[in-house]
C-alpha cells in the first residue's frame, strides 16, 4: 500500500444535471431535476431544497416549487463522462473507472512529473472545467476508502487530500453513512447503538459490532473505520481509443470556426498518441447541432495517424461530410475527434520515393517531414511548456475554446 496520500477518487459533481446545465446555459443557477415521476439527479441549487436522487416527482416539486424538470441527454452524459476520464488518463495510465461519472487514479508514479497531490488534484479539476465544462471533486488519501470519502467532503467542486498523520483525525467526527458499504438500515441499526460517527465506529469493540451486525459486515466495517483498506487501483488494458471534444455554444457554421476547433482538437489528440507512442487507424469525428442533435462520421484508412496537420485535415472532410448531409442545420455547439484501431508506434520507417507522396502515409516523404515536426514540437514543449510552440493557424486562431495553459499536461503519459 503506498505510504502517501496517493489514491485519488475523482468524482463528477451532481453529473446528470450538471450536463444538462451545460447544454442548457439558461438553466444555470437554477434548481434542476432530471427526470420526471422519479428524480434521477438534481443539481445543487435543488439539492438545498431537499430534492434527491430516488425522490418522487410530486414530492420534488413539493420540497422546491421552482423546481424544472428536464427529460436528460443520456448519449450526451457517456460522451461528456468518456471525454473526463481521458483527461485523468492523461495523469496516470492507473485509472479504475468505478461508475460512469467516477474513477479511482494511483498516482505514486506521477508526482516527480506533475507535482505534489495537491497541484495534481487542482489541474484535474481545472481541465475538467475547461476541457468539458463540467465541475469535480477530488480526494486524495493513502487508501481507496479514505479517498472516497475525501471527495465527499470535498463537494461541491473542490479537493481534499489527506495525509497519513492526519487520517483518524479527519475520519473521526465524519457520519458513519461515509463508510463504504453503510445503508440507511445498517446506519439505523448502529444509531440506535449510540453509533454516529466514525470515530465512535472505530471505538467499537469488534464483537458487539459482529453480532449487531454479523460477524462478515461486523468486521469489514471495524476495518474501514480505522482506515484499513488494502484494495489497489486496477488499471484496465490500454484503452481502445483517445479523443477530445469541445463544445462551444451556438455559432454559425464558418470554415474558420471549423478549422481552429479541429486544429485545437487535432493537437490534444495526436499529442496523447504520440505521448501513447502509438496511431490509429480510425478516425471519427462528433458534430452537435444548435438543435441538440449529434452526429458521427469516421474514416478508416490503411494507415495509423498521429501526426496533428494529416488528423486536421482528415477530420475537417469527414466534419464536412457531416454538414452536407444535414443542410439545413446552420449552426453547431460542439466537435470531437477520437482515433481508434490503435496500433504501436515508436519510431518511423521511412519508404524510398517510389510512391506518390501523400501525407496519410506516415513513411512518405510529407508524412515523415510532419512526424519530425510533431516530435520537434514535443521536445520543445516538454521542456518549456505547451504554450511555447505550436501551428500559427491554431494559436492565432481567433476561435479558441479553452486556454492552452490548462492543457500544458496533456501529452504526458506515465
């Protein structure tokens, strides 16, 4: 078990209607539910009101009669929860997604590259913001429990680490209904014991606990109060895909908004691949209309893509693709590009001039003059940071949707 705070639990705040907030900007700031008979999420202005997750409709707008109630964008909510664990993968290769909005992240190996846990934690949250536009919460601790508990404590949009010396400190005063694996019956059960906090959890003595209780959930309970948790974040396979996406509110369809947004898109991307040492072979592409509706369309070529101009290019005629066969939709809200069919790519192997130059093949004589171009502009940022290099088309566009100083971390991988 690492002997710092060094597992991380990261987890999207109120993330249902949070989305919605997003897509919906008029409904910032208000009390918001979706759902209808049921409450399935509330926002944060409903939740001081009293409205929760599993409540009845009526109930709802009983407890808060300014309540909005919103039928929910569920392809949009796996979209946006995708596009957030990207961004903890971009920190650590050891993210344990647990649910679609939260994640535990080991990050022993990534503090000599990023800094301590607290700088970690706040640019988490700030490329989260940024990047998606949604807000999350972070704990840090030196075991999966704690750090979970710590996002708790840390809600709404903020960070809590907590350090060995100071674990039954913290741990102490917090409601039993913390612990991993307390319900309302089993919280009932030891309030009618006298059993409130944590602290006086852990002061039980282990056998009232197991006959309360039962001897298995007595012990295990016993275990987590005193911060006794031995779980280890498993990391699944390399992942199937990398991808980033934008949103940007309601603009006119124009060749320069294309162009920047690809462009940001397609740096962030080929970035993480190359970072992956790594291409792919499918590129697809996202395009959400004002009206809320999205479309995909991908290309599968014969040949791994990781270089950012030959991935701008081919997700500009693929995002064209998509506008023709929608000609009356004149303005969009968001683009995306993700690159799948994932193959190694740790050096190039140059062709002989025996073939046409094209640029999609990363061996020609274009696509070898941009791979080097890439790898210079890697070197460079890596030591001076992102903001120091890059195309004049992308860092003089004038639609650029977020500050390249928060996504300074973005092709390192671990």
């Amino acid at each position: 078990m690492p002997a710092g705070a060094t597992i991380l639990h990261a987890d999207l705040d109120a993330f249902y209607a949070s989305v919605e907030q997003l897509l919906h900007p008029e409904l910032r700031g208000r009390p918001i539910a979706v759902g209808g008979g049921v409450v399935l999420a509330a926002s944060y202005e409903a939740k001081r009101f009293g409205v929760q997750g599993g409540m009845s409709g009526w109930r709802a707008k009983r407890q808060c009669p300014d309540l909005t109630f919103v039928t929910g964008h569920f392809s949009e909510y796996q979209q946006l929860a995708d596009d957030v664990m990207a961004i903890l993968g971009d920190f650590t290769p050891f993210v344990e997604r647990i649910s679609i909005d939260e994640a535990f992240l080991d990050v022993t190996g990534s503090v000599h590259l990023f800094g301590s846990v607290e700088v970690i934690c706040e640019r988490i949250r700030c490329r989260v913001r940024t990047e998606v536009g949604l807000p999350i919460s972070v704990g840090a601790a030196r075991t999966k429990h704690l750090a979970k508990i710590a996002s708790q404590a840390a809600k709404p949009d903020g960070f809590v680490v907590v350090q060995p010396a100071d674990e039954r400190t913290f741990l102490a005063p917090l409601p039993v209904g913390l612990v991993w694996g307390i319900g309302p019956v089993t919280r009932q059960r030891l309030s009618e014991r006298g059993i409130h906090s944590i602290g006086q959890l852990a002061a039980s003595p282990d056998g009232a606990l197991q006959s309360l209780l039962g001897r298995a959930l007595g012990a295990k309970l016993v275990a987590l109060a005193a911060n006794d948790d031995q779980r280890r974040v498993h990391a699944p396979g390399r992942a199937g895909s990398v991808g980033a996406q934008s949103a940007f509110g309601r603009r006119d369809v124009t060749p320069e908004l294309i162009r920047s947004v690809l462009g940001h898109l397609a740096d962030r991307v080929a970035g993480r691949l190359r970072a992956k040492r790594c291409a792919g072979r499918t590129v697809t592409v996202r395009v959400r209309f004002a009206s809320m509706r999205a479309v995909t369309r991908s290309h599968t070529g014969a040949y791994a893509v990781a270089t950012t101009l030959t991935l701008t290019e081919i997700a500009e005629r693929l995002v064209y693709r998509a506008l023709s066969d929608h000609p009356d939709q004149y303005q969009i809200s968001l683009l995306g590009i993700s690159v799948s069919n994932l193959a190694d790519q740790p050096v190039l192997q140059l062709e002989l001039p025996l073939l046409p130059d094209e640029a999609e093949r990363p061996g020609s004589r274009t696509g070898s003059a941009r791979w080097a171009v890439d790898h210079s502009i890697d070197a460079v940022r890596q030591r001076f940071g992102r903001s120091a290099v890059g195309y004049a088309s992308v860092v003089l566009a004038e639609h650029r949707s977020v500050s390249d100083e928060f996504r300074e971390l973005a092709e390192h991988e671990l």
